[in-house]
C-alpha cells in the first residue's frame, strides 16, 4: 500500500536512522545484548614448539544486534511463498497482517490459518482496516485508531500487542518514541497508552 505524499516526504527525513533501528529491534523483545570476554589469538609460528595461546586481548564490549524479517499487508498473494520459504530455511519471520485481508476471500482466510499452524511465523497486528489508505483521516481520531487495532487483534485473536502504523513511520516502544509526521503523534500516544507497542515503517 503506497504511503500518501506528506508521510513519504517525512518518512525520507528519518529513513537513514529507522533503518538502523528496524534491524537491531526485537518483534518480541526489544533489547540490545552486551558481552565481554577474552579473545583467543593462536598464531601458528614456524617452529611448532613455539606455538602460544595468547590470552591477552581483551574484547570490546560487543552489541549484539539482531536482524527481524517483516513483512506487512498480508495475507495476500505471495504469502504463502513467503511463508514456505521461511519454513524450508527454518527462518522465523513476523508478518503484520490486516483483518481485512484475512476475510477478504476465502483463498484468504485458509492462508491466515496455516499461518497460524505453521510454526514458523509471528503474527502481529497491522490493524483491521489499514485506514482505507486514507491516513490522515485515520489519525486525525485517536480514538478510532484504536479501536481498529483492537478489532484486528481480537477478530484474529492474536497472542501480543505489537503493531505497526500504516502509512506512517512511527515508533513506540519501551526505548524508543519517534513519530514521522507530528499530527500523527497523538494517535500514537493513544495506542501506546492502550498497550501496543508500535514499530517501524510501513512502507
Ligand atoms: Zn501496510
């Protein structure tokens, strides 16, 4: 779904520093591991009597940043390719979907299922309606920004609260706040208080 002109203008502002962050954040868990230690350096000299187990590098602390698959709008066509894929690679992988796209047709509904059983794929929530593509619309009413994601996580009966915005990059979790368009915010806020946790660009 194409984000409308105002949101691609401010979404390209931040871009550069949401992408950064779509790669090191968890779907599930948003944390950034550290670890320290000592490297082991082996050289392998000439005289093999002089080979040495050097113990003495300490290591930077490292973080370590985790890349998440997403895909969003399904189920649609492809996502059952997709879903395949991840199973033969042993790939987990999130898919946001929209209820709609769930009843849509019957083609639909018996993908969302085996995307239920198979094991391999998170399902979270990209709302009910995907604001009919209209998106100011959509969140010029908090309230029904809400609601609309309430009805996709109730209707799909889905296990967690993280959602992503249509049309918008907007970020609300425990460490991050960004929203790409500010009359985007309170809606944010709205869902944030309704706890969703909110990530990242639906492009
Ligand atoms: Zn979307």
């Amino acid at each position: 779904m194409d984000p409308d002109p105002e949101a691609e203008q401010a979404a390209s502002k931040i871009l550069r520093t949401t992408f950064l962050t779509i790669a090191c954040t968890a779907c599930n868990s948003f944390h950034t591991e550290t670890s320290t230690g000592v490297s082991t350096i082996q050289f392998s000299l000439p005289d093999s009597t002089s080979k040495k187990n050097i113990n003495t590098v300490p290591a930077r602390k490292k973080k370590k940043k985790t890349i998440y698959l997403t895909f969003d709008d399904g189920p649609n066509k492809g996502t059952r390719k997709v879903m395949h894929i991840a199973a033969e690679e042993e790939m987990p992988i999130s898919m946001f979907l929209i209820g709609e796209h769930v009843y849509g047709t019957t083609e639909q509904t018996a993908t969302f299922d085996s995307l239920v059983h198979c094991g391999i794929v998170e399902l979270e929530n990209h709302s009910y309606t995907h604001a009919n593509n209209r998106y100011s619309d959509f969140y010029s009413q908090p309230a029904c920004t809400v609601k609309d994601f309430m009805r996709c996580r109730d209707s799909l009966e889905l296990t967690n609260n993280i959602i992503r915005t249509q049309g918008r990059n907007i970020w609300r979790t425990k460490n991050l706040s960004c929203t790409d368009i500010t009359k985007s915010a309170a809606a944010a806020d709205s869902l944030q208080e309704a706890s969703f946790t909110l990530i990242g660009w639906d492009l």
